[in-house]
C-alpha cells in the first residue's frame, strides 16, 4: 500500500493530537457497519474514562482475543457516528501487505491514559 508522505508539520501540529494507551475492557462484533468492524470499550484511567471505538480490525482479531490489549488511540477527536454506534476515539494501526488494519502496538504494559510523547 503506497501512502505519500504528508507534508511537514511543525512539533506544536503533533502536541495537539492526544494519543493515549488504554486497556479493551469490552469487545463485540459491528454487524451493522458498512465495513467489517469491532465494537470496542477502552479503558483510559481516571481522568479519561472508558471510550468507544469502532475498529475495523476483523482479518487480525477476533473479539475474544481483544479485551484485555492495550491499544493506543486518538483521544480528542470530535466523536464520529458509525452507523448506531458513536465512536468516541480513533484506535490507532497501520496496514498490512492487503490493506487489512493491524494495532499499533505497546510491547511492555503501560499506565491507561498515558500519552504518546
């Protein structure tokens, strides 16, 4: 998959995204969505909270094996209807060889709710 690079950006550009670990304490499966996805609940500690997240993460994960991950999100973004489901933050992955999303990855466990730096 050939992505162009964007273009440059200044450090005050990325300080305002709010990229946050966060542990999935709740999965199920989006039928209803356009494109196969997940329904997840992320836990991102006390001052975040528990958000929602629509993943579409379905060739890689399945349900069972997601809670319990930390994942990294997106946390200020405006909330994005899908469907049904109000998707509170954007679950962040990269695409494999055939496009398909997997999870940016946080290889030793991590506080929820810290934030990428």
């Amino acid at each position: 998959m050939n992505v162009p690079v964007k273009p440059e950006i200044g450090f005050d550009d990325f300080a305002r995204v709010d990229i946050r670990a966060g542990t999935v304490v709740k999965a199920e499966p989006f039928p209803e969505a356009r494109k196969p996805a997940i329904k997840l609940w992320v836990d991102f500690g006390a001052d975040i909270g528990v958000k929602k997240s629509s993943a579409q993460i379905t060739a890689h994960y399945s349900v069972d094996e997601l809670v319990g991950r930390q994942v990294m999100a997106v946390v200020n973004f405006a909330p994005r209807q899908i469907g049904k489901f109000m998707s509170e933050v954007l679950t962040l992955g990269f695409p494999d060889t055939k496009g398909e999303v997997v999870l940016a990855a946080i290889d030793k466990r991590v506080p929820d709710g810290g934030a990428l730096f």
